[in-house]
C-alpha cells in the first residue's frame, strides 16, 4: 500500500520532469538580471557573464526569462523530491 503511493508520486515526478525540461529547451538562452537604475528597474539578459539591456518593449523576452527561472527553480525542487523518493 505506501510502497504503491511511493511509486505513483515517484511516476508523476518524473512526468512533471520531463514535461518540465520539453518546455524549457523552447525558452530563449540566457537569464533574466533586474538592476536598481535611477528610479526605474533596468531587465537584463546575461549569457555567460555578458550582460545585454532588454527595452520595456521587449517584455515578452522578460517574461519568457522570468518563467524559465520559475521552471529551473521548480525542477531542481522536483529532482530533489525525486531522488528522496528514490531512498524510499
């Protein structure tokens, strides 16, 4: 019976997992960096350590970053779960 709910969630992980990555490798490269300009918030994307200015009129490419880092920080949360469920 626990080992059967162990499994399930352990099989759900992984789909979320894979799900997860299919929608990260559409997401454009780089990460989002947000800076303190004089009174305005300045978005940045960096790509190895360059950083490039993203205009208020590019705020699709903003959001687009920003749910990458959503989905990165919840896939390593996922990965953790998973490898704990892994020692059950």
């Amino acid at each position: 019976m626990l080992y059967q709910k162990i499994l399930n969630e352990y099989q759900l992980i992984q789909s979320k997992i894979l799900e997860i990555r299919k929608k990260l490798a559409l997401l454009p490269d780089g990460k989002l960096t947000c800076a303190r300009g004089n009174n305005c918030y300045k978005w940045y994307n960096t790509i190895e350590q360059k950083r490039s200015y993203i205009p208020k009129s590019n705020r699709k490419l903003a959001e687009q970053l920003a749910f990458k880092k959503y989905l990165s920080t919840t896939l390593a949360r996922l990965e953790k779960e998973k490898t704990a469920l892994e020692f059950y």
